[in-house]
C-alpha cells in the first residue's frame, strides 16, 4: 500500500484489516497475505486523523507485486501534484498482478492513466468531478467497487472494506470470505440507508422545490404505478416542462429516478425484512416479480436473491430464512 501525508486512516486499515484477519483464519496451511508500506514522506506518515502509518521510502518498493492498494484522502489534490508519487503508482501497477483503490484513491490511477478505457467508482461525492477531469474513464457512481480487468475501485471509505473481503474470495474462496466478515462484524455494518446508491439518492434531492417536492412524493407513493404526468401535477408543472426541469435539476429523467428510487428501497428492504421477494416487489411499484427481476440484474448485476444472501442484515424476526425465496420466484 502506497500512503501519503493527509491519507485518510480507515481508507488504509480498513482493507488492511481485512487482509491481516484473513490471514490469522487461515493458519499456518495457507498462503499469508504479506503487508508492506511505502511512501515518499517516510518513515513516518501522519494521516488527516493524526493517526501515524510507518513506512518505507517508495523506492524500497521494488519487485513484482501481488497486490498495490492506494488510499485518498483530504489531501488528495496535493497528492495528485505530487509528480513522483503519480509515477511511481503507474509504474508499480505495472509490475502488480492486479491494483486496488479505495475512495479518491481512484483518481490518482486515474492521474497515472491506468484507468482510461476502463470503468470505476469513487466515493459519491466527488463522482462528477472525477467524470469531468478524467473524461477517457467511465465513472459509476452507484456500485460499492467495480471490477475492470486488473483494476478494482471502491466507492467512499468504508466501502475499500468490501473490497478487502472480495479480494480475499478470489484468493482464497467465499468460505474464508465469510468467515473473515463475520469474525469482523460485517454482517450488521450494512444497512440500505448506508449503501453508496442510496447516498447518490439523497445527493440528487433538488434545490428547486416543486421538483424536491415532486421528489418526496416520488418516496411516498412508490408503491404505485408513477406515470410521468402524475408527478408533474405534484410538481404544478406541464408535463414538458416537469421532464425538461427535472432533468436539468436532477440529472436523470423522471423515469430513470423513479426507477433508482424502487431499487434503492427493494435494496433496504432486502437487506433488512424478511419480507419475500415477489412482496417487496409489491412494495417498491412493480407490477410484476419479473419485471423486478429485470430491473434488479440491469441495474446492479445480481439477481434479487443473491444480493439478499450477500447482504441481508438480522431481519426483524432475528433470523435470516431465505427458504419462502423458493415460492413463485423466477429462476
């Protein structure tokens, strides 16, 4: 892991954690992960929390690397002026096997042009600034990480957490995966409210208020059919006027929201009800379990059963049963 002054600290030892836990589940038969820290402000490296990382100077980092992790930070723009250290993590990635990010850490690969031709994330608040500076890379700002080729990014802080564990399953399978998250407590971090989509959600709540109005009512009634003219009249506007205004202010199409909004509540109440699937498909407006099915895998590449099992906090009931899945759910 490359560290700077300013870093933030959970953006390294979150992963790091992970990596270091795993290693401890695997005993002495498996194959340990090794952690080095090197830094072109070593040998002590003071973070934005005051937290002090100690580390080696960058050019005692020689070699093949399995792994090279960059974090961000509040001091990112001096990092990103800082022509050495953007060289150097372009020319360490290219002797790494694959090379991971955790928030802003993006768009020092993206500085390096690691990226360029590739999608990524970032943390949400700084999505579009990302998009802007570095148009050759695609940038999602709704995933937690994204995989691309030999590149992994993660969204904001704690998600370079969620990074660490799908590192961990590609290396060494999903039973250590789990078994590290649940020795870390991971199973109760998550919640819907917290996830990096739904912040995205919040962020888009409109200044112009017949169109945060409109956006409200969206959340009120998303269990019915939503047609665009219906939400115009909320918002006291032509039907026209309603899209060309709510595109403008939101960035996405009444319809486009309308869709993310349903999503982002089938996510909370996946992950904390026991509610089946084709009920929350109820709840969250659609007219069909298909239907959901369809605009589930579009938009987050898992069906709504799988990202139950990878995510569903203790449900209501205390227990997780995810047998009446089975009942009139498509395959």
């Amino acid at each position: 892991m490359v560290v700077y002054a300013g870093a933030m600290a959970l953006d390294i030892t979150g992963p790091i954690e992970v990596f270091d836990t795993a290693n401890r589940l695997l005993g002495p038969s498996g194959t340990a992960y090794r952690t080095e820290f090197v830094s072109a402000d070593a040998p002590l490296v003071r973070t934005s929390s005051g937290v002090v990382v100690e580390a080696s100077p960058l050019e005692d980092g020689q070699g093949p690397i399995d792994t090279l992790l960059v974090p961000g930070g509040w001091s990112l723009n001096n990092a990103l002026g800082d022509q050495a250290l953007v060289s150097w993590i372009g020319r360490a990635a290219a002797r790494s096997r694959r090379v991971a990010s955790v928030c802003g850490g993006s768009f020092l690969l993206a500085e390096a042009g690691l990226l360029d031709g590739r999608r990524a994330t970032t943390h949400w608040a700084y999505s579009e600034a990302m998009a802007c500076r570095y148009p050759d890379v695609t940038v999602d700002a709704e995933p937690i990480f994204v995989w691309d080729g030999p590149f992994v990014t993660s969204a904001g802080v704690s998600t370079g957490i969620d990074m660490a564990l799908a590192l961990v399953e590609a290396d060494h399978g999903s039973a250590l995966a789990l078994e590290t998250a649940r020795f870390l407590v991971l199973f109760l971090k998550r919640h819907g409210g917290q996830s990096q989509y739904s912040a995205v959600l919040d962020a888009q709540l409109a200044d112009h208020p017949p169109i945060r109005a409109a956006q409200e009512w969206i959340l009120e009634n998303l269990d019915s059919p939503l047609p665009v003219a219906e939400i115009a009249r909320q918002a006291n506007m032509s039907q026209r006027n309603f899209a060309r205004v709510f595109r403008r202010e939101v960035g996405a199409t009444p319809g486009q929201y309308v869709e993310r909004t349903r999503i982002a509540r089938a996510r909370e109440l996946l992950e904390t009800t026991d509610l089946t699937i084709s009920q929350i498909a109820g709840r969250c407006g659609f007219a069909a379990t298909e239907t959901f099915f369809r605009s589930f895998g579009r938009t987050l590449g898992l069906t709504p059963r799988e990202y139950r099992h990878r995510f569903q906090v203790i449900s209501p009931s205390g227990l997780i049963d995810h047998r009446h899945e089975r009942e009139g759910s498509p395959a």
